[in-house]
C-alpha cells in the first residue's frame, strides 16, 4: 500500500489523507462527510486557495477568470468537461479575478482566462487563452507527467 495522499476537501477546507488507490473510489472528507471531488471546479476565495494549494498533494488547476471576460465564458464548460475526465488526479479549481483581486496581482495574473497549474504549493505551468477540453486535459497531463487517466 503506499503513503497516502493529502487532498483538501472542496466543501470544509480540511485536509483528508488517502491512499492513492482510493481516489477512484468516491472518497469522502472525514470531517463533513461530502465527496472529495465532484468532477467539476470548485470557487476558491484567497483562504480556501491558500489551503488547496499548500496542502494538497495532487496538482492543482485554476482558472483565472472574470465575469465580464467573453473567452472565460466560452472556457467554462471545457473546463468543466476537463475536470469530470481528469479529477480525482487532479483538483480543479476557479478563482474570479474581481472577487479575489489579490490573488490575480499576487499570482501576476495579465490576461484572462489563464489557467495555472501548482503542484506541491508551487507553479509549474501557466497558460493564457480559452482552451477546450481535450487541449486543457492534454496540456494538464503533459505537465503533471502523465500520472491522470487516459481521455
């Protein structure tokens, strides 16, 4: 059996620990009871984006976008879509650029949507532009080497 994963329920914030052959398996936060993932992004704020990103031990993949951004709405769906094919390899999550103001200055955010990928609370990949599905789960893959399902 090997050591277990940290991931941080979407729902509480608390951090969970599961063993990598039961993420398949609809893990459930022990401290609310919810699944740990959905197969959809879940909206950080700047504290729960703090939590998810420190504390996980799966990648993370935002979307930085904004409501009144044409390209985040056409996105959103295919972001949607990436997440149902690659979760729960990877935690997918949105962060509204006019909400959390902080966190796009902070993370240098210059365009949108841009979509960041961290890993073990730290960017290792960044791109800008609306992208669909496939691309969004290809581009993920190929920066997380390979570790996520097949679409």
């Amino acid at each position: 059996m090997s050591a277990p994963l940290r991931v941080v329920c979407s729902h509480c914030n608390a951090t969970n620990r599961v063993p990598p052959e039961r993420l398949g398996q609809g893990p459930k936060c022990g401290r609310c009871h919810q699944p740990l993932f959905t197969g959809r992004p879940v909206e950080l704020n700047e504290a729960a984006f703090a939590r998810q990103i420190a504390s996980s031990d799966i990648p993370v993949v935002v979307d930085f976008w904004a409501p009144w951004c044409g390209p985040c709405h056409i996105m959103a769906p295919e972001f949607e879509k990436a997440a149902g094919m690659l979760e729960p390899h990877a935690r997918f999550a949105k962060v509204n650029t006019e909400k959390e103001q902080g966190l796009a200055a902070r993370f240098n955010i210059l365009g949108i949507p841009t979509t960041v990928l961290f890993r073990n609370g730290r960017e290792v990949a960044r791109q800008s532009g609306a992208m669909n599905a496939a691309a969004i789960a290809k581009w993920v893959q190929g920066n997380i080497g390979g570790q996520s399902k097949a679409v």
